[in-house]
C-alpha cells in the first residue's frame, strides 16, 4: 500500500524501524542462541556460574579443546536413537502428506461443485470437526486401539493424522477449487468427459498452486505432532517431537539436555528451510480461508 | 454435482473425518460414564503358633479377570464428573459452608484440580487472545510500511515463531528464561536475587507461559491482517488525507472497518488455539504450577500405574462443551447468513 498522498514523518519512519528491529530480535534471537548453544557443552549453554561461559566457550575449551563441538549432535543421532526418530517423522510425514491430499482433493472438489444444501452442512461439521482439541480425540482413541491391538504402530498414527488433518484441508482446497471457474469442468463434462475425468485432466492441472499450499500445511501437522505421537507411538516408533520430549525427561547423565538442544535444531532446520522456500504459499494458505471466508 | 457422484467423491475423506474425529467422541463420551474397576480385595487367616490374624490383601489374580472381562470398567454413571477430580459438587457445598468470606471460597475452589485447571485455560485465552490480536496487527501496519525490496526475508523473521511446534517453541524460550539462560541469569543479576527463578513463583510461570504464547501466535494474526491491509482500497484513504484526518483517524475509521471481519476470524481461531494450550506446560516444566484443561487429560493418560480412561473422557467432555460454548456466536451468525441468503 503507498499512498501517493501519504507523506511520512522522518520520526516516524525511525520509530517504525526500530519497531520491527526490536520485533525481529525477539522473533528470531531465541532460534539464533539455541542454533550457537547446540555447539557448546552443557556446562556452558545452561551455565551456573556466568552466562557470559555461553559465549567465551569457557569449559568447552577445557572439555574438548575448541570453541564448538558437535558431540552432542553425534551423541544424540548415534547413541540417542535420534536416527530412528528422523527415519519415523520422514516415514510419517509422507505418507500423511499424500493420503491426505488425494482424500482432501477429492473431498474438497464435489464440495465445491455441489450446489446442495448438504454441501454447506459438512463444511459446518469440518469447521467444528477442526476445533476438537486434539487430545480429547486421543483420549477416545486409545481405549479401542488398546483393545483392537492396533496401538504403537505407525499406520494408525498415520491414519489418525490424516483424519485430524482433513478438515482444514478441506477447508482450504474447498476455497482454493472455488477460484477456479465452473466453465472450465462443464464444458469438459459436456464433450462426454466422466466427473472423474474432468477432475483428474482438467481441474487438477491448474489447480498445482493450492495442492502446494495444502500439502504443506499437512506436512506442518505431520511433522511438528506432538500429541497424537507422544500418545500413540511407542518407544520405539517415536517421531522426532516426541522424543525431544523423551530426552528432556530423563536425566540419568549429564549429555541427555545438550541432546535435546541438538535435536530441537536438528527437527527445526529443515523446517525452516522448506517455509523460507515456500513462504508465499505458506501465507496464501493461511490467508485464503480468511480473507474470503 | 448429482448426489451419486457426489457421494463417491467424498466417502474417503468423510469416511476417515466419521471414523476417526465422530466416533472418538462418541467413544470418548461412552468411556465417561465408566471408571476402572475397584481393586478385589479377600481376606487372608494367617496362623502362627501365637494366635490367628485375619488380614486383608489384594487379589491379583481376581483383579485381572474382572479387568479382562469388563476392560472398560465399571459403569459409574455422572459419578465420575462430579467427583473431587472434576466437577467436585460435594466439595464447593461443603466450602461454601465453611468459608466465611466469597474471596476465601473462591480461593477453597480454585484449589480443586478440574476448577485450578479451568482457571488457567480461561485466564491464558483472556491474556493472550487480544493481545495476539493487537501485536499482529501492529506488525502488520508498521511491515507494510517498509519498503517492498526487503519485505520478504522480515516475513520469514516474523512467522517463524509460529511455524515450529509449540513444544519446540516453548522449550526454546525456557532454555533462555531458566536460571541456568541468557535472560534469566541476567534478570537475577538485575534485581539481585540469586534465587529468582521462573519455578519460583506461580504468578512468573503464568506470565511467561502467556508471553509465550502472544509470542508464538502473533505471527498467525500478522499474516492474516498483512493480507487484508493488501486489499484496502486506495480512494478512500487518499479521501481521507485530503480532508486532513490523521493517521490515526484513517486507521480508526478506514483501514480497522475494512479488515473488521477477518479480525473476528483470527479472534476466533486463536481463541479455540489457545483454549487447547497444553504443549507449553510441558516445553516449560511448569505442571507444578500452571495445569491447563488439555494437561489433566494428558496426565489421566500417561498415568503410571493405570490409565485413567474415565477420568481423561470426562475431562474431554467438559473441554468439548467448552469449545462448544466459544464456537456458538460464530455457528448462529453463519446459520442466520445462511437462512437469510436462501
């Protein structure tokens, strides 16, 4: 917005940076000083004495001899399992991503298409469907899943999770396929194309931009879960966040909190990297279901 | 669309949504009525050459049939809602007998877990959702007018509070808020209190658990707001500006009536977020003090000994009449809407 009227004071032009600098430090600052921590050891990052030690590297020198290590990083993927907990957040993750975008796109296209009043009626469930608080689902799940034995393993989690995930993902494909004209799909239907045809040739070509914009938000859900996975999974099929959660825990040896610093900046990286690579569909997701609904 | 295809194109993900999102609930309201069963108890004759005693010991063996034949429990009727862990009826009647003064009876009650817990839900949405909702939007006003070469990367600053998981968010700002941090060490060194630390106090565990949260959920307020300011229109701000109103009044009365709906919008979605919160509890380590409504649900399920499956879906129960609570002004607006549009 520039308003070629709009004439701007130079103190507010200083007041307005500073604002944003000081926004940004506390935005980003405690990712940066976890992200140099990972490097020291314990008795520095969490430090008794002096803080300052976080800094000066004081008993890392003494320790190991330089001013960083990656011990606990090799000491978390090795000895802490973290591998394990990587290879299952990837295997979950995929998995998620794809069942949910097939179920959601489909779904969210005959909403979309569909002029009934039922249409409007499932939208209102998916709506309050998405606020459930997740751990009030999972206290439901766990009685049957015990007794059905199917508790622990990844596929449930995965099917749980697409479940959870469904109803923003109709949502947001539900505006995303309002957008595109009805002509296009009607004059496919009408040169003999099945519905089915004219989704899969037709529709979904031009509708890449929203199943990003879907995708990633599924991703996000897969893989920053927290309850379901801490609940549903056990030990040994732990995804990366809980067992974050799992090395906070236990304290049997001093290494185990610098694992779990090292572990939050392990699951945080790729993260970071994706939504700095996908920033504007990040944020045409989060706008779409807003500014039209 | 004919209802036919219709249907076929959505049975998958309606499938999934009823299976897994409408039968929990049903399962989970079912599980409320019952609580675990009751340990077997059988009396046990000890003999020795001074006498016989007669003691009492659980029956392990009995315990475990009884659990497998029925391993819901026993049915308990509303009995687990208005036990001590919930509800507590017979507690608050027997306080408000007691107590002499409202502000002691108030203080008896919000000491029961279910009302302690409901407390801090309540308080943590009264703090956290407006001042989301004012930060955001200052951000959003103060971004937008920078210029457009150098948005991008302070986009990304901003929203990367919210795009890592609130465990993970929280765990990184008590690393540098515990004793043992950057920030803490230095706020010890400031009021020179050697023992001031966030465990130390429940009224510090409360505000830091709340600025973490305005933190971690302003960035989704920004985003939404940065976008709405997008499609403000030009001609009436420049209107504005003409007839010598400040920036202020061309805020007050353009830009804020503009954006008035999706402010409702971010209101309500950050409101049912935050009447969840839960991870935080755990990223700060700060059960002691600040239990949450989602947090005794957790705790019933991760029970040691045995897992408190009624106890949690009560729990739940009351938290979904909760979130049913928030969300009925919005489902009776869009209701209205919609029988008006027909």
């Amino acid at each position: 917005m520039e308003y070629g009227l709009d004439k701007r004071s130079n103190a507010l032009k200083t007041f307005n940076t500073t604002f944003i600098i000081i926004w940004l430090l506390i935005a980003c600052f405690p990712f940066i000083w976890t992200f140099w921590g990972s490097f020291k050891v314990r008795a520095d990052f969490f430090s008794r004495a002096d803080w300052w030690y976080a800094i000066s590297a004081f008993n890392t020198l003494l320790e190991t001899g330089g001013q960083f290590t990656s011990k606990a990083y090799s000491e978390a993927w090795t000895e802490g399992e973290f591998w394990k907990a990587s290879r299952n957040t990837i295997i979950v993750t995929v998995f998620v991503v794809s069942i949910s975008l097939f179920l959601g796109t489909l779904g969210a296209y005959a909403l979309s298409r569909s002029t009934e009043r039922y249409a409007f009626w499932i939208l209102i469930a998916a709506l309050i469907f998405r606020a459930m608080p997740h751990i009030t689902l999972v206290s439901g799940y766990l009685f049957p899943f015990f007794e059905l034995q199917i508790w622990g393993i990844l596929p449930t989690t995965i099917v749980v999770l697409v479940a959870i995930n469904q109803p923003f993902t109709l949502w947001l494909l539900y505006s995303f396929f309002k957008t595109v004209p009805k002509e296009l799909d009607e004059s496919a239907l009408i040169d003999g194309c099945s519905y089915f045809q004219a989704f899969r040739y037709i529709i979904m070509p031009v509708m890449w931009p929203g199943v990003i914009t879907a995708g990633l938000f599924s991703l996000m859900l897969a893989y920053n879960d927290f309850t379901v996975t801490a609940l549903l999974l056990n030990q040994e099929n732990h995804t990366m966040v809980p067992k974050i959660q799992s090395y906070l825990g236990t304290n049997q040896h001093e290494g185990n909190l610098m694992w779990a610093v090292s572990a939050v900046v392990s699951a945080t990286a790729p993260l970071f990297m994706l939504v700095m690579f996908f920033q504007r569909q990040v944020i045409s997701g989060l706008t779409t279901g807003a500014v039209k609904g | 669309m004919p209802n036919k295809t219709f249907f076929w194109f959505f049975l998958p993900t309606g499938l999934a949504m009823i299976l897994f999102i409408g039968l929990p609930i049903i399962s989970t309201g079912i599980q409320s009525f019952y609580a675990q069963h009751d340990q077997v108890v059988k009396e046990v004759k000890k003999c020795d050459p001074f006498g016989c005693t007669v003691s009492i010991v659980v029956d392990q063996e009995a315990t475990s049939i009884l659990r497998d034949e029925k391993p819901l429990g026993k049915f308990n009727g509303f009995g687990t809602y208005i036990d001590r862990n919930h509800l507590a009826i017979e507690q608050i009647s027997d306080f408000w007998k007691e107590t002499d003064t409202f502000g002691e009876f108030i203080n008896q009650v919000t000491n029961l877990p279910f009302y302690k817990a409901l407390l801090f839900t309540l308080t943590y949405c009264l703090f956290v959702t407006p001042n989301v909702l004012l930060l955001g939007f200052i951000i959003a006003l103060s971004l937008n007018a920078i210029s457009r070469k150098i948005r991008g990367p302070l986009i990304f600053g901003t929203i990367l509070p919210m795009i890592v998981t609130p465990l993970v968010g929280s765990l990184v700002l008590f690393w540098m808020i515990d004793a043992e941090g950057i920030i803490g060490a230095n706020l010890q060194l400031m009021m020179e209190d050697p023992y001031l630390s966030l465990k130390s106090s429940r009224t510090l565990t409360w505000i830091t658990i709340i600025i973490y949260g305005i933190w971690h959920h302003s960035p989704f307020a920004f985003v939404v707001f940065y976008a709405a300011l997008q499609t403000v229109p030009q001609e009436p701000v420049e209107a504005a500006i003409i007839d010598g109103a400040s920036r202020y009044q061309r805020i007050r009365h353009i830009v804020l009536p503009h954006i008035y709906p999706v402010v409702t919008f971010v209101a309500l979605i950050s409101l049912m977020d935050n009447f969840r919160v839960f991870e935080p509890i755990i990223g700060f380590s700060a059960e002691g003090s600040a239990q949450s409504l989602s947090w005794l649900i957790y705790d019933n399920l991760v029970n040691e000994e045995v897992i408190l499956f009624g106890s949690a879906a009560a729990t739940s129960m009351m938290t979904i009449i909760g979130i049913a609570i928030l969300l009925a002004p919005v489902l009776i607006r869009t209701w209205k809407e919609f029988r008006t549009a027909r």
